[in-house]
C-alpha cells in the first residue's frame, strides 16, 4: 500500500578488501556545549588490546592517537579551534582520517550538535523550525528505487527549491547517497525503521528484527551530521504491547547513540476542528510526530 518496496538488488555494491585487523565502526562527532571538543571511538575487528588508533583532521591541524581495549574499541578526544559547525546555511564538511596497523578510512563528516530544550529544537545550542516534507525512496523521472548521486540531489534539490531545511526519509533507512547529498547540501533528516502500522508487538521474533535494523541503521549512519532524528515508527496502534516494544527499542537507540533526538510518527485523533495528540508513547520520545497528508506523490 501507498509505496513500492522493489526487489532484488536496488542499491549499488562492491567487494572490499580488508587487512586481518580492519576498522568496521567508528564514531566522530562534536560535543554538545559551546565548546569545540571533538570525541568518538573506533572499533578494529580482531583488534587486541594495545592496539594503536590515530584520528586525524588535516584542515582543523587535529589529531589523536588512542590504543584498543580488550574488545577492539577506542576511545578519543580532539579539542580543536576554528571549528566551523555544521548547518542548513553552511554545511561544512571536514576530511577525517581514520588509522589502525594496515587500515586506514577517510571519510567526509560535518560537526554540529541537536538537543532539546522545552518545546524547542536546538541545533548548535540555537532554537531552529523544522520547514520539510516526508519522501519515499522513489526515483524522479523514471521508475524505481531512487539509489543515484543525480536522484539524491534531485529529491533533495526540490526540497531545498521549497524553502525546506528538513526531511523525513520514509519509512525505512534511504541508500547512503541520499544521506551524503543531504549532509553536502544542508538538509536535515529523519531516518527511520521500518516498523509501521500493525506489526506483531507481542512477538520477541519481531522485536529482535526491528532491534537488528536498528543496529544496522545507526551503526552504519551515524557520521552522518544531516541525521538529526532517529524514528523507531510510523503510524502504529496505541496500546500497551506496542507502548513497551518501541519504548524499548528507544532505549536502545539512546545507548547505540546519545548526540541524537528519539522520534516516531504517532497516531492522532479528532474532536471537532482539533487534531489530538495524547499517545501514551510520546512520553519515551524526544520529538512527538504525526503525518498530515497535505499531498501523495
């Protein structure tokens, strides 16, 4: 209903050759405050304790080495001057360089903070108005899922033609070229699981799914500075099998990754003129959300 889910292969892929020893995860952002204190960690797999860890941004004159514990993770923390912080106005991206033994990433990563204060959203300690839309993964001008640079920057260049500094990336993870076109060209996002609608709340199946997408969604997506909101779901049932599910995956979306604010797409109800909000799941989330259908393709 409402969107195609394609099948087969829709997104780009390439074999990639590792060393024994290789950097599969890292983390790399700004701390929220108005200081420019720069802090993350990388995982090495089949890394040992003492290992060694550098992390370098070349423009900022910036770097830190750091060793592995037992587990492979390390630990950094790069206070810097002249950082310009990532936004909608000026979406500045640094080049960060990645080392451990034999591996080495270098990756292209923004710098700004998200929090909230009352009703307001902050971005970069200052309140901001989230102006979008919601977009499918469809392919403009042709049919298909929407998977190239030229899609990414078509569906997101109307955007930005709209007057939006925003956009919900409905309603599962979008490919990785959306995410980069949104982080080069200033556009914040909502990135989302796929949990809609009336799924099996009470099955421990179905939660370790949505759980396991989580994991591959923030763990894969985290650099990205335009991912603002994480959503846990779009649209599903109030009560209290449902409550307990997504509150739970919203736990363990806080401790995957705490610099983001917690999001679903609840439900809503009428009385009159007067569209009511009182979903018992608003209390686990950081940002309440609802659709309006305002226009469909």
């Amino acid at each position: 209903t409402d969107w195609w889910n394609y099948g087969g292969l829709t997104r780009t892929g390439a074999p990639i050759e590792v060393p024994e020893k290789f950097i599969d995860q890292y983390d790399v952002h700004l701390e929220r405050g108005e200081g420019s204190t720069i802090t993350g960690w990388v995982h090495v797999m089949d890394a040992g304790a003492g290992d060694k860890v550098v992390v370098s941004i070349p423009e900022l004159h910036a770097t830190a080495s750091a060793v592995t514990s037992a587990d492979g993770r390390s630990a950094f923390h790069i206070d810097v001057k002249g950082l310009e912080r990532w936004s909608p106005e000026t979406p500045k991206l640094y080049e960060v360089k990645i080392r451990a033994g034999a591996d080495s990433i270098t990756d292209l990563i923004g710098f700004r903070t998200i929090e909230v204060r009352s009703t307001e959203i902050l971005l970069n300690g200052k309140p901001i108005f989230l102006r979008g839309v919601t977009a499918h993964a469809e392919a403009p001008y042709r049919t298909g899922r929407a998977y190239s640079e030229k899609d990414a920057e078509t569906l997101l260049g109307w955007a930005k033609d709209l007057g939006c500094n925003f956009m919900r990336l409905a309603h599962y993870p979008h490919d990785e070229t959306m995410l980069r076109a949104a982080d080069r060209m200033g556009i914040l996002v909502w990135s989302e699981i796929p949990v809609y609608w009336a799924v099996e709340f009470d099955n421990p199946v179905v939660y370790r799914k949505a759980e396991q997408q989580l994991n591959e969604e923030i763990n894969t997506s985290r650099n990205h500075a335009a991912i603002i909101l994480w959503s846990m779901a779009n649209e599903t049932p109030n009560n209290p099998t449902r409550t307990s599910f997504i509150t739970k995956l919203a736990e363990h979306a806080r401790q995957l990754d705490s610099t983001r604010l917690i999001t679903s797409a609840l439900l809503v109800r009428a009385e009159g003129n007067t569209k009511i909000i009182d979903d018992p799941l608003g209390k686990a989330l950081d940002v309440i959300g609802f659709n309006e259908y305002i226009g469909w393709y």
